[in-house]
C-alpha cells in the first residue's frame, strides 16, 4: 500500500513539474492521474452493435438493385438498368445526394469513353438525368436535378418515398480482361443507410474493336504535314478473319492527302476521294486484347473554296466487314490553309516605248525702242484647226511703250462657237488672249488699229508744239 501511494506521489509531481517547465496551463482530466490499473478488453462483438446503431440512427434508407434475371452486359451492347430508390423515415425534410461509383475487376481502363451512365426519375423526385465524372478513383455517375451542377442535393420531404432508373453501359474501351464491375452506392451527405455493392457480369463480345489516336489533335499547313499512331484494338472475342477499316475527315474545301508508312519505314500513299480511304487490311485479324497500329501522315493538297480554316474529326468508320468499330474518340485535327509566303505570280515583261515628239514654244519677247509701240512676231504651234492671231499691246498710263514687255500670242479655235477671254498681267504692260469664234478676231485686230492711230496722232501733236514753242 505504502509503495502504491509514493508511485501516485511521484507522478503526480512529474506531472506539475512538465506544467512548470512548459510554462502553460493545462486543465488535465481527472482520468489523466488515475490509477493504470488495466481495464477489461471489450468483446469483439462490440463494433458491429455500434455500426448498426449508427445504420439505425440515420433518417434515410437507399437501396440500388439490378432487375429480376439480369444477363451479363456486353460492350456496346444495352447495359443493365437498375432501380434506386432512397425512404425518409424521419419527421423532417432531408437533402440527398446520391452518386454509384463503377469500378472494372480487371485493368483499370486508360480511356474516358469505356462506359456510359444515365438517369431519370420514375416517382417522387423533380425530373432528373445523369452526370459522368472521372477522377482518381475511377468513375462516378451522379444522380441530380435537371441540369444541376454536381453539388446539388434531393429534398426528401419526411415520410416520403424517391425512385430513379439508373442504366450502366460499358464500351469496346474497357480491358478485355475485365469479366465484371462493381457498382457501389454512395452518399455524401452521410445520412443514409446504402444497400451493399453490385457485381455486374460483363461478357465477351465479338464486336468490341475500339479505335484510339496519338497524338489525338493537331494541325495541317501547306509546309507541315501531320502524323499520328492509328491503334485498332479488339476487347472483344478474337478475330480471325480479315479486317479492312476506312479513315475519314469530314468533306470541306481543304483537299487532304493520305500516306500510311510501310514496315520498313517508308511511306505508301494511299488512294481515296472526298478526304477518305481504305485502309490496307489486316490480313490475320486481331486477337482478344491485342491492337494493331497504322502510322499515318496527313498533308495538305489545296484549298478549293474561299475558306482558310477548318477544324473536323478524324476517325475510322463504324461499320467494317468484321463488325463495328466504337469511334468514341476520334482526333480534332485542324487545317491551316494561310501561307506564311504566299507563291509569287509572274510580273508582265515590260516593253520598250518611244515616247511622242514635244515641240517647245518659240515664242521670245520683243525689245521695242524707246517712244514706238511695237509688237514682237511670234509662231504659233502647229494645228489643223488653229490659227495665230496678232498679239495687242495695251498702253499704261504714259503713252510710251516699255522696253522688255511680254507678249503673249492670241490663240483661235475655229472648232468652237463660244469664246473665253483670258487677260494675263505682264511686269509693265497688258495683253489679251482670245479663243473663241472667228468674228472676235476682226473685232480686236480693229480696236487695236485705232489704239495705234490715237497714239500716234498724240505724238504728232506734242511734236509740232514742242517745234511751235522752239
């Protein structure tokens, strides 16, 4: 007793003395100092009771059942279609978010397209549908609202019953040796009790050729033609019988030329219309599980529209003489028709010319002596239906002439009834240009007659005064 009593002491002291060193106060529970005496193990059996009291404590009960006589699925075939029902056995409304996770027993599928998953409401529930998702763990298919995002949730009045048809199809993707999936219910919201896991036979099928593209996107250019890996793959039942696929781009202004490479590296092209082609057969079938692989290579012709740019899926037909091939997953190959450097056209050849012959103008100006009003000659340029007219010098305000005026020759079209008078300001002097009719011509060679008779009568008459005076 007394040794019982001074182990208690002692760590009851270290305990206060780890509170002292750390400096913070710790509340400890009383169970913390209490005597270590060993306690009875509880009975297995316990865990079990406190799930089931966990199971029986939650308002929602779900349930996912497949129909009475279910066969074996098969790829490409019509799938299994299962009922899920979900029970609010509480006095409340209750969300639901309900989802089946589809797992493949064999390999895991490398392919996003090996399965397919569907929904609609058959009583209770607002309309509904399906939504596929893929993540790390494999594939989930919700349940939701119509055209809800994947965070929506059912509101199951109380006492109330929702009902769902759930189809599952799996595609020629999935591994040939998968034999089975599990479809496993799932809620997030924890408050329901979801019935156990479905193992789902899938059989062999014979028609389950799957086709896949590497790389699966690309682009064509005049300069760059493309390639890619064409696999056909068979998850099916094995094929003995020769296989002869057909490739095709869908039918636009880009023309599209097809080479597929030969076993010792060279290429073959290969023969086609309208962007499509035979392939070479596969003479010794495919094996279950076992693919077989074409290099192809894709090139540019011409454009034979106004179009530049296309964009199309590329993808082997469905339908061969040993079944169908799933074309899930074509590759979005696109065409660039612009030309970076565009083909230059031939420029004409320039031819020599000689040009027309130009005569200059003669006309000089005249120099006059000082006191008599002259008018230089001038040539007129030569002309079919033009004739030179006298050139009129107008007087300034002195009646002498000045020396060095300019004069511009008077030009007459006899072609045009109506005239235009142009009046052109030299340095000392004025001259007159006139086209026009005929009569004008007569009219002006008049006028300056007289000009000149008046000028000279005044010059007579101041000369015989100046001789008068002297």
């Amino acid at each position: 007793m007394l040794a019982h009593s001074l182990t208690r002491r002692s760590r009851l002291l270290a305990a206060a003395t780890l509170i002292a060193a750390t400096g913070v106060t710790v509340l400890a529970p009383t169970a913390a100092f209490a005597d270590t005496t060993p306690a009875a193990v509880a009975p297995a059996s316990a865990a079990p009771a406190a799930k089931a009291d966990e199971n029986a404590a939650k308002p929602l009960a779900a349930t996912l059942e497949t129909a009475p006589g279910q066969a074996p699925i098969t790829r490409g075939g019509e799938g299994a279609t299962m009922k899920l029902t979900v029970t609010n056995n509480s006095d409340q409304e209750q969300q639901y978010h309900p989802a089946i996770s589809v797992t493949p027993l064999g390999t895991a599928p490398t392919s996003w397209s090996w399965i397919d998953f569907s929904a609609k409401e058959i009583s209770g529930a607002e309309e509904s549908y399906g939504v596929q998702t893929f993540g790390s763990s494999g594939f989930t298919g919700y349940v939701l609202p119509k055209n809800a995002m994947t965070f929506r949730t059912f509101t199951v009045p109380a006492r109330t019953t929702y009902s769902w048809s759930v189809t599952v199809k799996v595609r020629a993707a999935l591994p040939a040796d998968n034999t089975a999936v599990k479809l496993t219910l799932l809620n997030d919201r924890d408050n329901s009790t979801n019935s156990a896991p479905i193992n789902l036979p899938v059989a062999a099928h014979t028609e389950a050729l799957f086709q896949h593209f590497s790389p699966s996107d690309g682009t064509i250019k005049f300069d760059q033609p493309w390639e890619t890996d064409i696999s056909l793959l068979n998850n099916g039942a094995t094929i003995t019988s020769p296989i002869t696929p057909t490739l095709r781009y869908p039918e636009t202004d880009a023309v599209l030329k097809l080479d597929v490479q030969r076993p010792d590296g060279t290429w073959a092209a290969i023969v086609g219309a309208n962007n499509t082609w035979q392939l070479p057969s596969v003479t010794g079938g495919i094996a279950k599980g076992e693919s077989y692989h074409y290099k192809a290579r894709l090139s540019l012709v011409s454009l034979t529209g106004t179009g530049t740019f296309f964009s199309g899926w590329l993808s082997l037909m469905p339908n061969t003489d040993q079944g169908t091939i799933d074309v899930a997953e074509g590759a979005l190959v696109k065409v660039d028709g612009y030309r970076a450097t565009p083909t230059p056209r031939p420029e004409p050849t320039p031819t020599a010319t000689t040009p027309a012959p130009t005569t200059a103008p003669t006309d000089t100006p005249s120099t006059a002596p000082a006191g008599t009003p002259t008018a230089a000659p001038t040539t007129a340029r030569p002309s079919a239906t033009t004739t030179a007219a006298a050139p009129v010098t107008v007087p300034t305000a002195t009646p002498s002439a000045t020396a060095g005026a300019k004069v511009v020759a008077a030009a007459y079209n006899s072609g045009s009834q109506a005239g235009t008078t142009t009046t052109a300001t030299g340095a000392t002097g004025t001259t007159l240009a006139s086209t026009g009719a005929g009569n004008s011509v007569a009219m002006f060679g008049t006028a300056g007659a007289l000009v000149l008779l008046g000028s000279g009568a005044v010059l007579y008459a101041k000369r015989r005064r100046t001789q008068t005076q002297g």
